[in-house]
C-alpha cells in the first residue's frame, strides 16, 4: 500500500513538471498535440496538459550573429579573394523559424556565400575592393528577402575582409609607390617653376626700379644743370654789365676763373700725382675780393630796384 502511493505521488510530480512550463525572456516557445503545432507561448508561466501537449521547439527571438567563414571567390576579372563576413538577424516568427527550414543558422550561412560569390562574380578586382558598401546593400537585399518566408529578419551584413592574391597586393603596392613618386616628382617640378617665376618677376621688378631710379637720377641732373646754367648765365651777365660800365673787378673775375679752371684740369690730368708751377697767389686772392666787391655792388643795383633780398652765388665764388 506504501509502495502505491509512492508511485502516484512520483507520477503526479512528474505530470504537475509537464503541465507547469516557464518561458525565459527572449525566447518563444512551440506548443505541439500529438505532435502536430497548435501554438506558441510567450515569455512567462504557461500550463500544458500531460501526455497531449508537449514543447516542440525553443527558438531564440532575440538578434544573433552568423560568422560567415572564409571563401575563395573570383571576380568578373579572373582574380581569386578570400571572403569572410558577419550576418546580424532576428526572428520574427518562431513557428516558421522552426517548421519552415530544417536547420535555419546553416541555411542562412550558405545562401549568404551563395549571394556574395554572385555579388562579387559581377565586380572588377577594384570594384570589389572600393564598393564595400555596394556590396553590403546587395547581399542585405537579396538575402533578406529569400529568408523572408523563415520568419526572420536579416537586419545586417558586412563583408569584415577581402583578400587579394599575394602578388597582386605587391603588384598593386608597387604601383601606389610609384604612382606617389610621381605625384612628388611633379609638386617638386612645380616648385622649381614657381621659384624660377618668382625669380625672374624680382628681376624684372628690380630693372624696372633701376631704370626708374636712373630717369629720376638723370632728371634731376638736368635740373641741376639747368639752374647752373641759368646762374651762370645770370653771373655773365652781371660781369658783361659791369665792364660796359668800366668796371675793372670784372675782368679781373674771368682772368681768375680761367685760371682756375686750367690748373684744375692740369691738377686732374691722368697719372700726376703732383704739380710744380710758380703761382702768385696774392694775385688769385685779389681777383676773388674783385668778384666778391663785384657781387656786393651787383645786390646793392638790384636792391635798390626793389631785386632779390641775397645775391646771387656765382659759379667759383
């Protein structure tokens, strides 16, 4: 009788563990009769009858991630890359998730390297390296929509690496080395033709200026000329009309002037380095007081005229 009850209390544990089910947060979970699916329970406390009604399966609803492995594939070029990825997906629906396809995570692994030997089979080499994104756009187009009746959503996939052949990376770097020496070389070509335009705009700048220095240089020494002559023409004058007026300091004031112009053009004369003449100085001394008085007696004319308040600078004076 002991022994009885003890067998109706372990089957009654064991129908109560059947009948009383919890589903975790995340997961949903399939309810069969007789092994046919009836429905599907949310996370939480459900309760099945016995021995009827079973779990089916226990499907993950939260977002997961598919490595997808390495593999070769050769583009529209005849060029063979490595290819690896990654898949981001959820489910949407754990009854088709479950009963729609056999096995959902490898099914999803081979129509991913299905669709990106496809999607890189239509590229260039250089197409497949630089339209990363492109490729992405596709592969995510296409796949999600074939796992659309797996109740699943793919929400994300990324090619992580494309390899090129060995030789054709060192191919490719040569390239980029020489394409970059290139560039050096003509920046640096560049250069030198600024510098040497540069240059010659500063040469011609500086003759401009030059010249511009000696037309003014010129024009200024035409003015001094100018008013040298007219000074000397003026002085001229003077003397002619002191001597018309009998005046001997004049005479005395052109002697004197020759007389220094000739001993200075002696004094000037190539390779002499001194001259030896007899020269009466007191003479020379008297002729310059003969032009001072004359000048002094030329201001006393022209200021009683009502003349210039100074006299006039003679030339040697």
């Amino acid at each position: 009788m002991g022994i009885l009850v003890v067998i109706l209390l372990l089957v009654g544990v064991i129908l109560v563990a059947k009948a009383v089910r919890m589903v975790p947060q995340g997961f949903q979970w399939t309810v069969e009769r007789f092994g046919r699916y009836t429905h599907t329970m949310e996370p939480g406390l459900h309760m099945l009858v016995p021995i009827m009604q079973g779990v089916g399966r226990k499907v993950n609803m939260m977002e997961q991630v598919l490595e997808i492995p390495s593999q070769d594939v050769i583009t529209k070029d005849n060029a063979v890359v490595k290819v690896d990825g990654v898949v981001f997906f959820q489910v949407l629906d754990a009854a088709k998730a479950a009963y729609e396809v056999s096995n959902l995570e490898q099914a999803s692994i081979a129509l991913v390297m299905t669709n990106i030997r496809t999607a890189i089979g239509s590229m260039d080499l250089d197409e497949s390296l630089s339209k990363r994104d492109e490729i992405n756009a596709k592969l995510l187009h296409v796949v999600d929509t074939a796992t659309h009746p797996w109740g699943i959503k793919v929400n994300r996939i990324e090619l992580k690496d494309i390899q090129p052949p060995r030789d054709l990376v060192d191919s490719m770097a040569r390239q980029m080395k020489a394409e970059r020496e290139k560039r050096a070389n003509i920046l640096e070509a560049e250069g030198f033709r600024q510098a040497e335009i540069l240059k010659a705009e500063g040469e011609k700048q500086s003759t401009i200026l030059a010249a511009e220095g000696k037309r003014e240089a010129a024009y200024r020494e035409a003015e001094a000329r100018e008013r040298l002559a007219e000074a000397e023409a003026k002085a001229t004058s003077l003397v002619s009309n002191a001597i018309a007026n009998g005046n001997v300091q004049a005479i005395n004031y052109f002697v004197a002037q020759k007389y220094i112009e000739a001993f200075k053009a002696l004094a000037e004369a190539p390779n002499q380095k001194f001259v030896m003449m007899p020269m009466e100085s007191t003479g020379i001394i008297s002729s310059l007081g003969g032009i001072a008085e004359l000048a002094r007696e030329s201001f006393g004319m022209q200021a009683a005229a009502g003349g210039p308040a100074k006299p006039p600078r003679l030339p040697g004076a």
